[in-house]
C-alpha cells in the first residue's frame, strides 16, 4: 500500500477521544505512543486474527507465514502513526490497554495493503478484502481520492461489553478532520463489528451474503455463515474542517523478567525431532527443537495466548498492563532462544506446515537466583503471578527432596484451539523426555496452575510434589489472592517426572 506517514510533532500523542462507560469506568482514546507499538502489532496479529471471522474460519493463526507476514504489514500500519489506542488505568493508578484500532490512509491509486505473492490457504483472506474493495468502489461513489481506512479494531476481551468498539470508530473523527479527510471506510465481517459501526454513525456501501460470496470458489470460509450471515463495507462521511492550529504534513517515507541463561550449544542436527505421534482423528505431529524464524511467533503465543488463558494471568487481568506484556515478552523471547524449548507441527491437506502448540522451557538451578523479578514491586498488580511461582518453588524444594541440582523447568504450555482435544498437551510433555536425556538431565519440573494442564500432565506421569488450594494460598499469603480463580481451578500443583 502507499505508505502515508504521519509527521509528528511535539504535540505527540494526541487524545482524540474521552469517554465515560456505562459502568462508570473512564477511558481515554488517543495516538499509540512509541512504547505500545510492538504490543498493538502482536494484539493485531494474535488476539484479532484469532477472533476476526475471515482469519478465524482460514485457521490462520496457526500458519507460521501467515503470521510472519501479517506480523510486518500491522507494524507497518501502526508506524505510520494514524492507528488509535484505548487507555484506562486500574484502581492503582496503573495504565491498562482496552482495545486498539489501526487504520491507514487509502488512496484511489494504491495496492493492496497485504501482498501475497503465493497462494496458500490464508490467500482467500486478502482476496475477500479485493473483492469488497472492488464491488463497493468507494473513490467513485462517494466522490474522494482518498480516505481513513480501518485495518483492524481490537477490544481486549477483559473490557468486551463497555461499548469501547463504538468509541474507538467514533474517534476517527476528529483524527480525520485534523489530516484533512472527508471519509472513512472499513470491511467489516462480524455481526459484532457492523452492529458497533452502525452505532457510531457508518451505512453500508456494499454488502454481500457470505452463502453468495462462496460461489467463488476461492472465498468459501468453513462454518463461518453459522457466525454472521454478511459481510459490509461501510463507510461515514466528515464536514471538512482543519482547526487552523493543527499543522499535519503527510510524507511517504520507508518505514523484567530474569532468569539464569543457561543456553544450549546448537550444532549441524538442530533443529532435532524428539517426539512424532498420530493423534486420535488420524493427524500426524511431529515435536521438535524451535528453528529460529518461528522462535518470535512462539514467544508471541505464550504473550498474547497463554497469558490470556493461563489461570494466575487470567485472574490477575494480566493482558491488558501493557508494562505485564512488554517484560513478558522480553522473558519468552529469551527463553525461546536459549533452544531449550519445544514446538509441536503438523501440515495441512496442502501441505503448508502449521503451529499446533508449543511448550517453553529452561534449565533451573540449585544455585540459581529467583527466575522472575520485578523492579516495580509496590505498584504491580501482576507480581502476585511471579510471588506464586516463587512460593510453590519454596515449599516443592525440589533440589532437596528430588536429590537433584538441576532441572528442566516448563514456563509455559500452550495448544492453539484448533488443536485442542488431539493430545497435544501430553504429547508435548512427553516429549520433554528425550531432551532431558539428550542434555544429561535428571528430572523436569512444573507449576501446573488449570485443572487441565494438571490431568495432561497425569497422563504424561508427572507426580505431585507439593499442592495446595487455591483457597488455602489466600490464607497462607493475602497478596497471593486471584478473586475467582477457584471457579476455574481448585489447586495449584507443583509436579515433576524423573528420567533413568
């Protein structure tokens, strides 16, 4: 696409938009300062890919090239300054991300805003979007050269049900009043979204039934009419007006966590196969050693998947403090690089590899320093997660009652939904047994926090060494309190599984 930046000055970031949400809560909507850039992008890739019907029905968060080269195009997006981010603050006074929307500049003249030289099954995505583009013809009929066109609009699921998607729409206004645009248009392709643009002032300019747009057979998605019958291209229409103080120059230009580091020698046999399986539905898997250009995709699902999931997160509203996501990623990002942890593969009927889990992992030592620390402790709604690992570590002493000085210590399992009931958890534990083996090691360990995780790894023969009800937790620490976590899970387990 034509890369309209924004110049910035030192009015950077503006708030556009301030709003006050029937619960009371309020909330504030203005540019992506620098620091949130990278969180926005993974948010974009991750947590709307996952939930946007066209990327939902193609699996495509579960292709790595998918992922790769949406990971670039919504960096892209956000670094030319005209996407928006949602803000509030908790009752610490800490800052929380609600939701984003990333927009660009379209002109009558531009190329697709995500090439795709080869077709591959998340093809018919960008296609689908050609299409609506094409059939709603919005230059012409709308009269304009060029417009705000939406890419993506996310709400954390945290704050779903506090109308920050209409907000977010509506606060393209003023962003495109100041830059001079008379226009904004959008595809939207779930019921949720169309209803949400409606809300804040959008028509429709075009829309098609999902049943009629798979009479082209490259645009059939799978199940998704049983979400939302149409897809819409919609738009809203401005009164030109430039407040004379706003001077805004469009140019196109080329765009703590811790732990000990052991990390693993690699040589000519990396990445190394340690585990292959065919599930119950007949799909074959094979688990291995991460290669380096699914390393970040990795680290990413344990950041913007796991967290999400994962009780002690869940419970603690993890995902929406951006200072959480930014040190969280750092953590994986090093941990997926010290080669010690796992990824489970598997192809599709086309042959094109997806990622159906994966399970990061590290070595812990006797003499080590604690594997998490925070330099905000005071403040940090999320340092009970780290005190909780810290204290299941303590009262296991598994150095001690396991005879051991080290361990291959699990930091995160994680199964991609579309995968989920073919065993993959088990599997991916059992795999840590030739890698222990291969690396001389004695015994893995993990703080399995969810019923489910706890049964996978029952199922893999891992043995409890230390437990204790979440109940019982609140009682022993008053910090180390997850309001409602017991509706989930119980107990919190420490187990281990020792190697000949």
């Amino acid at each position: 696409m034509k890369e309209f930046t924004r110049t910035i000055d030192e009015n950077f970031p503006v708030t556009w938009h301030e709003f006050t949400s029937k619960s009371g809560r309020k909330y504030s909507i203005g540019d992506i300062q620098d620091e949130y850039k990278e969180i926005i992008t993974n948010h974009m890739v991750y947590g709307l890919g996952r939930d946007e019907p066209l990327c939902k029905y193609s699996n495509a968060t579960t292709f790595p090239s998918f992922l790769l080269s949406s990971m670039e195009a919504w960096r892209s997006v956000i670094n030319q300054n005209f996407s928006l981010i949602c803000l509030t603050t908790n009752e610490f006074g800490e800052i929380q991300i609600a939701g984003a929307n990333c927009l660009h500049i379209a002109s009558e003249n531009e190329k697709a805003a995500f090439e795709d030289e080869k077709k591959t099954s998340t093809s018919k995505i960008l296609e689908t979007y050609l299409h609506m583009g094409k059939m709603a013809d919005p230059f012409k009929k709308l009269g304009i050269q060029e417009c705000l066109s939406g890419m993506g609009l996310y709400v954390l699921p945290e704050f779903r049900g506090e109308g920050i998607g209409v907000e977010l729409l509506k606060a393209r206004e003023p962003l495109a009043r100041s830059i001079g645009l008379k226009a904004t248009c959008t595809v939207f392709t779930s019921k949720f979204s169309q209803l949400a643009a409606s809300r804040a002032g959008f028509e429709d300019l075009y829309s098609i039934r999902y049943e009629d747009l798979a009479k082209n057979e490259n645009l059939v998605f799978p199940g998704i009419e049983e979400h939302t019958e149409t897809i819409k291209f919609m738009y809203k229409l401005y009164k030109l007006y430039i407040p004379s103080d706003i001077k805004q120059i469009l140019t196109t230009r080329n765009i703590y966590f811790k732990m000990n580091g052991f990390k693993r020698t690699l040589d000519s046999n990396f990445p190394i196969k340690w585990h292959e399986f065919t599930s119950k539905s007949g799909k074959n898997y094979v688990i291995q050693d991460i290669p380096d250009e699914y390393k970040e995709i990795v680290a990413n699902y344990m950041v913007y998947g796991f967290t999400k999931e994962e009780p002690l997160f869940k419970f603690s509203y993890a995902s929406t403090f951006p200072n959480f996501l930014n040190e969280a990623a750092k953590f994986w990002k090093k941990a997926v690089y010290e080669n010690l942890s796992l990824v489970c593969l598997t192809t599709n009927e086309n042959g094109e590899i997806q990622i159906a889990g994966a399970n990061c992992m590290y070595i812990a030592r006797e003499d080590e320093e604690k594997s998490y620390k925070n330099d905000n402790e005071e403040t940090s709604s999320t340092l009970k997660v780290l005190k909780t690992h810290v204290y299941m570590g303590k009262k296991a002493d598994a150095f001690a009652r396991l005879n051991i000085k080290e361990y291959m210590k699990g930091m995160g399992l994680y199964v991609l939904p579309e995968f989920r009931g073919e065993g993959i958890g088990i599997e991916l534990l059992k795999a840590r047994e030739p890698l222990c083996k291969h690396l001389d090691l004695k015994a893995s360990c993990t703080v399995f926090t969810s019923n489910f995780s706890q049964n996978s790894a029952e199922k893999a023969g891992f043995k409890d060494l230390y437990v204790i009800s979440y109940e019982d937790l609140a009682q022993v620490n008053e910090e180390l309190v997850f309001p409602g976590i017991e509706t989930h899970t119980k107990s919190i387990k420490f187990m281990y599984k020792l190697y000949n």
